[in-house]
C-alpha cells in the first residue's frame, strides 16, 4: 500500500508542484479498455458515470479512427450512494441482450473506487444470482482512475485476465510461445513481431492482439463488441506454452502471473527499437527457438545499417525532449542516443524501474508542462510525445515528432512500424526528415546580427511548424568533451 | 572564334600555375583533358552556370535538350538575400525537330516569354553542346533579342564539351567582361568600395564575412556572384580594391579589371583562421592606399584581435573529444594549410590532404605544418580511399560529397566540405562550425554499433535474454 506521500509524488511533477499542465498521462481505466480490445469479440465496460466511458471512448475513437466497443454502468449520485451493484448487474445483462461478447471486461474508475465497491465481489453476486449466465466470462479489474497511468491499467487488466482465464496445462506445446503484448506496441509492430517468431518456427499467441481488432476493419454488418483480438480459447491455451515473452517492464506483473497460474516460464524484453536491442531480441529467439536466423532479417539489417548512416547527419546531436509512458520512453530514448541524439528530459507518467535508465537523464514523472519547461530551459530543438505535445512544440518553435499514445491529429499511427530493423529503419527516416525539411536557410545576419535585433531566423514566428528550423548549437549548447550539458 | 577564347584564358599571366610551366606546356593549356573511362569531374557548361547563377535577380536560361538544366537544376546551394528568381529553372528544352531545323527561333521565343512572365533585369543565354554543334549562334540571338527587348540578354559560349568546370568559370568570367562589367553606373560610390570575385555564397558563407567588412564600413560594390544583382555587377569596374577569392577560376576578372579600370587585387581566402585574418588586413592595405580612411588598418586589426580570440576559444572547447584523432582531407578549391592549421588547432592530426589544386608555395606550407612526413595527394580513386578508411587509417574523412559514400560504407564519419554542404564554413564562425560538425559526426556512437557484428556473424557477443 502506498502512503499519501508516494502517491503525492507519483502524480506530480515536484513536491511543489499542485497543479498538472497539460497531461501526458492517460487514466488507468482507459488503459484497461485498450487491453479488453485486444481480445475477440470482447466488450469492455467501466464501472463508473457515463463521462467516465465517453471520455476514453472518443480519444480512442481519435487515435485509432475505429468505432469502439466500449459500455457504461452510468453511475448517478443516487446509485452512487446506494452502491453501484445493481448497475454493473443491470449493464451486463443489457449488453447480454443485445449480443452476447466472448469477454466482458469491467474496468473500475476513480467514481466507484472512491465509494469503496468491490467489483470483484460484485461479479461474484451477479454469478450467484444469474447461474444462466454463468458460461460468459466476465474479467473484472480495479483500475481506479486516482493511481496510475493507461500503462498500469494496461497491465492490471492483463493480470487479471490471466488470472481468471488463463489455465494449467500438463502436457507442454514446444514452439508455442505466449507474446505478452504493452500498450506501447502498434499494429503494424505485432504484425511484424508475429512474422519474426513464426520466420523462427515458433507459434505465438498475442495477448492482447490489437492487430486483430483495431486493425482497420470495414466490417459486414455492425458488432457491438470487438471484432479480432486474442480468442477465448487462445488464452485458455496459454497455459500449455513453453515459454512467456513480455514485450515490456510494465508486464512483468503479468509474466509472473502466467507463471504462478500456469507454469510458464517468462522473459523480459524491455527494448526492441534500434540495432541493438533488434540484435539482442533475435539472438534470444535463436536461443529459445533453435532455429537459425531468418535470410530476409539480415537484408534488413543492412538495410538499417546504412539509414543509420545516412540519418546521422541530421539526427546526431539533435537535442531532444521526450515524453511517453515508461515502456515506451525506454525504448525511444535508448534508440535515439544510440543514433548520437541528445534525450535533454525524459518525462514520463507512472512509477517504473526503468525510468532511473533513460539514457543519461533520469525520466522525470511529470506532464507536459513540465516537459516543455525543461525543453526550453535545456534548449530542446524536437520534441518527441503524443499528439498533445503540438501546442507545446509550437509556442517553444520546435517540431514533434508524434508517438505514443494518443494520436489524433495524423492518420496512420497504429500502422507506423518502429520496432525491429524495419521500424528502426524508418522512424530514423522520420526523424531525419523533420530534420532536414526544417534545415533553416541562412541570411545575412545568421552569424552577426544587427544590434538590437534578436537573432535573424528568417522562418521564426511563423505559425507553420512545417517551416520551424532546426538548428545544430554544438558550440555553445552543449559540453563538447562530455557531450553533456555544460 | 570559341577557340581564340579558350586559348586566350588559358594564357592567364597572372596565374601562378601558368607562370610555372614552360612555353610548350602553357601552349597545351591548363585544363587535363578528361581521360574516358576515369572522368568524375563537371563540364565546362556546368563552370559557368556555377560562376553566374549566384546572380541572384537574373534569369538564367540554358539553351539546350533536358540534360543540361533538367538534371542539374537547383543543386547547389548558393543563397540569396533577395530574389530567387536565379533558382527558377529555365530551358529551351530542345527536341528533334529543333535539332534537325536549328534552334535559334525557339531560343529567341524563349527569351521572349522569359521577359513577359517574370520580367528580370537581365538574362543569361548558355550554350550547351547540341546547339553548338548544329550551329545555333547564341551570340546573334542574345543581340537580336537584347535590341528588340531593351533588355541584357548576355550569352555565355561554354558548351560542355569544350573542357571542364574551371574552363567554364573561365568563360562565363569571359562573358560579365565582355557584356556585363562596366555597362551601368553605380548610384554611389564610396572610398572604401570593393569587390569580391569568386564567391558564391554556397550555404550563405558571404555572411559570413560580409558583417565584419560593414563593421569596417567596407562597402561591398559587388560579389561576383555570391547573392549579387545585375546591377551591381555591371556597375562593378567603380570599385577601389578587389578580393579574389582562393581560387584560379575567376583570375581572369580580376585581372582584366586591373588592366581595364585599375582596380587593384589581391588573392586571399576565406577558409581557416589565419587566412580570414590575412585576407581582411590585405584588404585594409589595398582600400587604404586607394584612399580609405587612414585608420582602418587599426580598427582592422582590432575587429582581428576580437573574432580571433572568440573563435579559438570556441574551438578550444572542442579539443578534449578531438585531441588525436586522425582527419583524411580531400577537397577541391579550397586551399588546405589554412584549414589544416585550423583542424591542428583543434587538436586534430591531419593524416592526409590533398593538393591537386594547391600551389607550389601552399605544398611548402603543408610540408611546413605537417612535417616531412606529410602526405600529401594529388589524386585518389575511390577504390584507394575505401582502403585507407577501412585499414583505420583515419577516423574521419572529410571530402566532397561525391566521396560520402565512399566513406559511409567503409562506416568511418564523413564531413562534406564541397559545394553542396549543408553548413557554412567560411571565416571565423565557420571555421568554429567546421570543428563542431567534425565534433558531431565523430563522437556519433554509430560508428561503434556499425561495426559490432551481426547476430550471425561469428564474433557476436550478444547473449539471451533470460
């Protein structure tokens, strides 16, 4: 249990610090949902008032540009008082007349977790009362909106789901891994992940399966549930794999889950952007497989050795600010630096053990505020974060470069590649991109500018962020010895 | 008529490679012919567009089948502070029928529609090869239209095949004397007006210069033909003093205008410190002599004394991540030993450079700085600097851009030190850019990862995770 003061210092930026400015942290809860979309045919439902459900429900709708399945139990003041049992009652057995989902997942908010509802013990109660309905699996989770970040909620949700669904297994699959998925993973990754493990004869099961469900379905006829995802009997099945890889740190609780219920042994895999990190993921995949390397891998490989080369021109020492969720900004930061960029601030939103390694800056829990302070204050020339970032990137005149969760002002995020050689290869393009198109063109007072004038940057104040430059100060920004800010 | 032009420019007396040589060598001229099967280098069309598109408010116009303008156009990156006309493409675009029945009504038509659509103050008319062997005369079209339009319609007779780029610097410099210079008058003139010949402004490095010169209240008439105007330049032949800058290719202008206008010059280089500070206080002597101001020889000297200080110390902080590391330098005009002593002062050690272009008295200089054992190139094939760079034998290459790859691939860091550079590095803040960007891509932790081996290469040291 955590005391008032932890918490104090989880959700703020310093022990000063009253008031969040503009958040870069999504609600738990919302986290919960994305999880329960991941799964087929299932329909995620919080227990909280309908604000709670509209909320998320649109900014995943913006992210992802899918109709999402997601429910209420439309708390009132009055039920709230009178407890909310009846509502989540009342709401199942809605949705069960409506269309009957293969998993119902409950998710509690910061409303109904205040009041002190125990909806674990509540589902009991609705079991006991409706034994006609005792064959849909309904996976509830406490994700209360007060603690936490979408991550923690993310991998609440995974946990429970294992711990309700998941089962032991005597006989063992050999090949057949389970791939425990983060939030921070796009559709076009687990795509790509699910040809690698299949390239090394493994057979994978995906929990969640984004790439299933929010995968751009123009679907037949309109389903009140998701439409793809990790199957019910997927997951029952999980048991009798020979081996858990968690695809982040935040999933750790989950691998170990796994393992208490069913036995499965876990690995942890914190990275998968970059050379590196690519490298290292391969070689344990040789190690669990037996398998030799894939050919097309090692075409990629070079592929990517030579857009390092040619992107380190514009991405060595670019100054960079970023913020994401911890799984997410490990990976991130250390495929930056490892291409000579400059991570000045990581900040992030929710406890981690990782967030004592991003690169040589500490990740700082924080917002957006917090991260454009520091952005401006270390000179910061690119900003890295979700779509949120924009307004601040335009009042510090820098570009973002947008990822992470959510995205709703571009098209095509759950399609962007970043993990693997290939995803390397081409968020490296991305970044050198941004950088080039904004390479300012000298004038006539870059290097002396006339007295009293500030320095000439002949596209500055332009409210076009396409035009932002992007300028190199290695001589005055930064420590040459060190690289280090002085 | 072409041929008396070339013959005339390569018997460039004040050329100090041309003084060297002996009567039959100079009779042969100065430009290697291109061997077939090992040529790189440009054209002599490619020279002269080099030399005149920096004229910023003129339209350049290229008289010829797509090749010439449709595959070379907007490659460099000679700024301007004004107009941008100069980087609008224009061609005759010729095809078969202009071939076969001679180009000069389309040519003519051209210029026409040039005039009516963006109505610049002058335009430039170059020839390219297939109109120069069908015999298109350039020359009577430029003066039929520059009558009928009232407009300078200059031709610049450098078709390709004539020789290499310095060939056509040469006689695009051949076509500002016979056209340009000296038919307008400066609107003012003053005792410090000077001109500086054969910068092109490449990434803005004029601006890099043009500051402290105004701080001296030395009046830029014209740069010939960084960022200038029509104007400027055919008013140029009032100016006092002249600069010509680090290069042979436009010698011929400053010469002639000596001889023409008596303007004297100098040759001076805006690359590396010392020659930054070398080239401003010739310049103080020569306006002083010509009627400056007397005292500017001291405020020179104290505006020196100022940028030098501020520039060293700038490098200074550069050394501990550059204290050893060997540097390769291969470039083109630029004159080494100022750069090398720039690159010692950082604490570089330059393994190798090249003098394909340098002087006798620059090798001296280079044998100087970097001892006896200096190794020094005239010229290196690709194949022969892969080696090198592979074998470690330098840690960075710095080099045209046409060498980039040839470095990249042998995963050693490259600085691109020719025409299409990103960044300036002229004078003592580019000077200070040089180090830092030479910072930058050495101290880039790729190189590192480039060369660890693959997972299946034998020598992985990865391990699994567990």
């Amino acid at each position: 249990m955590k005391t008032q003061t932890d918490a104090h210092q989880e959700n703020r930026n310093l022990p000063g610090d009253f008031v969040s400015v503009n958040p870069l942290k999504m609600s738990a809860p919302l986290g919960g949902a994305l999880f329960f979309l991941g799964l087929d045919r299932s329909l995620p439902v919080f227990h909280g008032s309908q604000g709670c459900t509209s909320f998320a429900l649109v900014l995943l709708g913006r992210h992802f540009k899918e109709s999402i399945p997601l429910q209420t139990t439309a708390m009132s003041e009055v039920t709230t008082i009178l407890g909310g049992g009846e509502n989540i009652q009342a709401a199942i057995l809605k949705i069960l007349e409506k269309g009957t989902p293969d998993v119902i997942g409950l998710c509690s908010t910061g409303l109904t977790e205040t009041k002190g509802e125990d909806i674990v013990g509540e589902i009991a109660l609705f079991r006991k009362k409706h034994p006609e309905h005792a064959g849909i699996p309904v996976v509830a989770v406490s994700t209360p909106d007060f603690r936490g970040s979408h991550e923690d909620g993310f991998r609440d949700a995974m946990v429970r789901t294992i711990e309700e669904l998941g089962e032991p297994s005597l006989a063992i699959v050999p090949n057949q891994v389970n791939v425990l998925a983060g939030s921070h993973l796009t559709v076009a990754d687990l795509d790509h992940l699910r040809e690698i493990l299949e390239s090394f004869g493994l057979d994978p099961i995906f929990l969640p399966d984004l790439s299933r469900s929010l995968d751009g379905i123009v679907p037949e006829t309109f389903e009140p549930v998701s439409m793809g995802g990790t199957t019910l009997p997927e997951i029952q099945r999980m048991g009798a794999s020979a081996q858990t890889i968690v695809l982040g740190e935040s999933l750790r609780a989950a691998g170990e889950a796994l393992l208490k219920k069913c036995g499965v042994p876990f690995v942890v895999v914190d990275r998968l952007m970059g050379m590196i990190a690519f490298d290292r993921f391969l070689v344990t995949l040789r190690h669990l497989s037996g398998k030799d390397y894939p050919a097309r891998l090692k075409r990629e490989r070079n592929r990517l050795s030579d857009a390092m080369l040619d992107a380190h021109f514009y991405v060595g020492g670019l100054r960079i600010a970023a913020g994401l969720e911890p799984d997410a900004l490990h990976d991130m930061v250390h495929f930056l630096e490892e291409n000579g960029a400059e991570v000045v601030v990581a900040v992030t939103t929710t406890d981690s053990p990782l967030n004592a390694h991003m690169g040589r800056e500490r990740a700082e829990i924080g917002d957006l505020g917090l991260l454009e302070r520091r952005a401006g204050e270390r000179g910061a020339r690119l900003l890295v974060t979700h779509s949120h970032g924009r307004q601040g990137a335009q009042r510090l005149g820098v570009p973002l470069f947008r990822t992470g969760f959510p995205i709703f002002d571009r098209l095509g995020a759950p399609h962007r590649l970043q993990i693997g050689y290939r995803g390397a290869m081409e968020t490296l393009f991305r970044f050198a991109n941004m950088v080039w198109s904004r390479d300012p063109e000298n004038g006539p007072e870059t290097w002396y500018p006339e007295e009293g004038r500030h320095e000439a940057e002949t596209h500055s104040g332009n409210p076009d962020m396409e035009f932002v430059p992007v300028r190199f100060e290695g001589v005055s920004a930064l420590n040459p010895a060190t690289g280090r800010n002085p | 008529m072409l041929k008396d032009k070339i013959n005339a420019v390569f018997d460039e007396t004040a050329c100090g490679h041309n003084q060297a040589k002996s009567l039959k060598d100079r009779k042969k001229g100065c430009t290697k012919v291109a061997t077939p099967g090992a040529a790189a280098g440009g054209c002599a069309f490619d020279g002269a567009k080099i030399a005149l598109q920096p004229i910023v408010d003129a339209a350049h116009l290229v008289h010829g089948p797509i090749a010439c303008e449709g595959n070379s156009w907007d490659n460099r990156s000679a700024l301007s502070s004004g107009s941008r006309l100069y980087r609008t493409g224009f061609t005759t675009d010729l095809n078969e029928m202009d071939v076969v029945y001679g180009g000069e009504k389309h040519l003519f038509k051209a210029i026409r529609q040039i005039r009516e659509r963006f109505d610049p103050p002058a335009i430039f008319l170059y020839q390219t090869c297939v109109p120069a062997i069908i015999g298109d005369d350039i020359e009577a079209v430029a003066k039929a239209a520059t009558e009928k339009f009232g407009l300078p319609v200059i031709p610049v007779n450098a078709p390709g095949f004539v020789g290499g780029k310095n060939l056509g610097n040469k006689l695009a410099g051949e076509a500002l004397l016979d056209h340009v210079i000296g038919t307008m008058e400066p609107e003012t003139t003053t005792p410090t007006d000077l001109n500086i010949i054969g910068e092109y402004n490449l990434s803005g490095e004029l601006w890099q210069v043009k500051p402290l010169l105004d701080r001296l209240g030395i009046r830029v008439s014209a740069c010939i033909s960084g960022d200038a105007r029509y104007r400027e330049v055919a008013s140029s032949h009032r100016a006092r003093a002249a600069m010509l800058v680090c290069s042979k290719a436009m010698i011929n202008i400053a010469r002639k205008m000596e001889e023409r206008y008596g303007i004297p010059w100098f040759e001076g280089s805006f690359y590396g410190i010392s020659d930054m500070s070398a080239s401003l206080r010739n310049i103080a002597g020569l306006l002083v002599r010509r009627g400056a101001p007397s005292d500017l020889p001291e405020r020179t000297e104290a505006l020196i004394a100022s940028e030098e200080k501020e520039a060293w110390a700038a490098i200074d902080r550069f050394r501990p991540g550059l204290s050893g590391k060997r540097a390769l330098l291969i470039t083109g005009g630029v004159k080494s030993w100022s750069v090398v002593s720039a690159l010692m002062e950082a604490g570089l050690v330059v393994v190798g450079t090249s003098v394909k272009k340098s002087t006798k008295e620059d090798k001296e200089r280079i044998a100087e700085l970097m001892g006896e054992d200096a190794h020094m190139i005239d010229t290196m094939t690709p194949r022969e600097m892969y080696r090198m760079l592979k074998e470690a034998e330098a840690d960075i290459l710095m080099a045209g851009g046409r060498s980039q790859f040839v470095a990249l691939k042998a995963k050693v860091p490259f600085l691109d030190v020719n025409q299409e550079r990103r960044f300036a590095f002229a004078g003592y803040k580019g000077m200070v850019t040089l180090v830092s960007e030479i910072h930058r891509t050495i101290t880039n932790p790729i190189f590192r990862s480039l060369r660890e081996p693959a997972p299946w290469d034998p020598g992985c040291r990865v391990t699994p995770l567990v």
